[in-house]
C-alpha cells in the first residue's frame, strides 16, 4: 500500500484534517498554525512557522506536524 501525500495550494483554503503539507507564498507571510478557518477539533496553541529559514523553505508545525512549503520568490527587505 502506498502512502499519498495530500496537499493543499493555497494556505488561506481550510486544509482538511488529512492534509500532511501545505503551500505557501510570500502573501502568507508572516504564517501561522493552526490556519484561519480550521475546524475547532484541530485547534492548538498559535504557532508561528519561519519557512524562510531553511535552504529548502519547508518547516512543520511542532504541534500537529503539517509541513509548509514555501513556492515563488522570497521576500526581500520588510513587507
């Protein structure tokens, strides 16, 4: 049996409660777990991701493991 990576394209959808990785964009930015828009049941303490800071731009939630992917081009300077 495989294994299949769910994955949500717009970090501002509601990912569902079997989405193991989500993209990301710099409008996202500065990001945030659990997401607006998450059911109640799937709720933790606000955490926030810095998907910036690795080389690969991928960074998990230390609560609830969903992975981050930042995709585009990284910010420069503030916003």
């Amino acid at each position: 049996m495989s294994a299949t990576k769910n994955v949500v394209d717009n970090a501002t959808a509601t990912p569902n409660e079997t989405a193991t990785e989500v993209a990301v964009t710099a409008h996202d930015l500065p990001l945030a777990c659990p997401r607006p828009g998450a059911p109640l049941w799937a709720r933790h303490p606000r955490v926030f991701i810095d998907v910036l800071r690795s080389e690969t731009g991928e960074a998990a939630c230390p609560y609830c493991g969903t992975r981050y992917r930042f995709t585009g081009e990284r910010p420069s300077g503030h916003h």
